[in-house]
C-alpha cells in the first residue's frame, strides 16, 4: 500500500531549496516509477514554498524512509518535520473508487 510523504521546510530555506531544486527534479525524475505524485506545497501567497508532498508507490514505511533520505531537499537540510502515512486511494486523478457503501445508502440509491 503506498505512503503519503509530507515534508515542511524550515523558515527561510528559500536560498537553499533553489539551490537544490535542479537537483531534486533529477532525483524525481529518476523514480519517477515510484511515484504516483508529488508537488511543492506553497505558503497561501502561492510564490513560496513550504515543503513537499510525495504519494509513492512503495512496499513499506523504510522504503519511504529510504527514498526520503536520499532525496536532495532532505539531504540538504531543508525539511523541519517529515511525516509519513499509508495511503489508500479514494479519489485520484478526478477518477473515485468506489468503496462498499452501507445498505442504507444502497437503498436510497438504488
């Protein structure tokens, strides 16, 4: 089951994280089959980033750890707090699976 990854940036990590974003990019780029998606998170402005947000495709919580280790913006320093979470997928890509619904909804659907 994959593993929801959030990330958050120490306070005025601006300077390193573009630094480091070439280098992050290539590493996304390089698992890219790891990844079922992945984006910046911004500040409510929407100009600067606050950290990072990974869905991967892993088997268990230490590969998570283990892409995490590995990656530039956490190598470098820049995450305050990681967090990791089992993800099951419910709605993605505008796409909702459908769970068992009680039979009171069944009823009133049907």
């Amino acid at each position: 089951m994959p593993y929801l990854v959030d990330t958050l940036h120490h306070p005025d990590s601006a300077a390193a994280r573009e630094a480091l974003r070439p280098a992050h990019l290539a590493y996304l780029a390089a698992h890219m089959g790891l990844l079922l998606a992945a984006g910046a998170k911004l500040e409510d402005g929407g100009a600067v980033g606050a950290g990072s947000f990974y869905i991967l495709a892993v088997e268990d919580r230490a590969m998570a750890e283990a892409f995490i280790a590995a990656e530039p913006y956490a190598r470098g320093g820049l995450c305050a707090t990681v967090t990791y979470t089992r993800w099951r997928k419910a709605i993605f890509n505008f796409a909702r699976e459908t769970p068992a619904q009680p039979s009171s909804l069944r009823e009133t659907t049907a």
